[in-house]
C-alpha cells in the first residue's frame, strides 16, 4: 500500500473512520451469515424408490421360488392355475393360501339358479309324498287285508 498524504489531521480521521465503518459492516455481514447455517444435506439411493406402498407380483411354481425372490415391497405370487397364492414381504415372511374362483352372474344367471333350485325343492317334496303315500297305501292294504284275514276267519264259522 503506498504512503498516503493527509495535509491535515481531519482527513486523516475521516479516513480511519471509514476504514473502521468498512470493517464494521464486513463483522456484521459475516455474524448474520453464521447464525443463518447452511443446511447440509445428503442423500443415499441403495436402490430405486417407487412407489414403496405398491405391491410386485410374479408367477410362481412352488414355495421354493418364493423364498429364493428378493422382494423390497409386499411381493404376491400365485401359480400358473392360480389355485394357489404367496404374499411375501420385505422381510422375509411369507404367507400361503389357497384360492377358488367366484363366478359372478348377471340377473338371468341368477334367476335361473333359483328356479332350478324350485324345481329341485318341488322333486323333494314330491318323492316325500310319494313315500309318505307308499307307506299309508302299504298301512291301508295291511289294514284291509287284516279284515279280509278277520272276515274269512268269520265267513267260515
């Protein structure tokens, strides 16, 4: 820095003075951007994050797929047939169950189910009331022959 000059003592003062209110606004700018810290962040990807509540599923011959299957979600497998299913979560746990399709009918369909199922409550009854007519035919006839059996007895004598 070279030498300066002040031909009187004021400059000299004014000069130091602006030094100082430099120096002063410079503290200040540095004391505001320390109490204000800068956020670090750091972020770790082990592996793709989609949708974490959504679910994979695959085909599956046996249990034993199931178990060699990394899953990072609620993995479901069910076999070719689909007679059979695997839920399997993250960590490990697998759960087996056994299914059976439900056939939904339409109004037709379900009509049809209940008069097949009239018909068959009517043969019910029907093949009731034939035996219970068997039996009182059968109830009759030993009746009637007992009174023949009587009366022949009584023609007799």
């Amino acid at each position: 820095m070279p030498f300066q000059y002040y031909p009187n003592n004021q400059m000299y003062i004014n000069d130091l003075q602006q030094m100082k209110d430099k120096i002063e606004s410079q503290i200040k700018q540095y004391q505001q951007n320390s109490q204000q810290p800068v956020p670090i962040t750091q972020n770790f990807q082990i592996a793709p994050q989609n949708n974490v509540n959504g679910l994979e599923s695959k085909y599956a011959e046996s249990i034993d797929d199931v178990k060699n299957t990394f899953v990072m979600k609620i993995g479901v497998f069910v076999n070719k047939d689909y007679s059979t299913l695997w839920i399997k979560d993250y960590t490990g746990n697998i759960r087996t169950f056994k299914t059976e399709e439900i056939i939904e009918m339409d109004e037709k369909d379900k009509e049809i189910y209940a008069l097949k199922k009239e018909i068959e409550e009517m043969k019910g009854m029907i093949t009731n009331a034939n035996s219970n007519n068997r039996d009182v035919d059968e109830q009759i006839a030993v009746k009637k022959s007992s009174r023949v059996s009587s009366s022949a007895k009584s023609n007799e004598k």
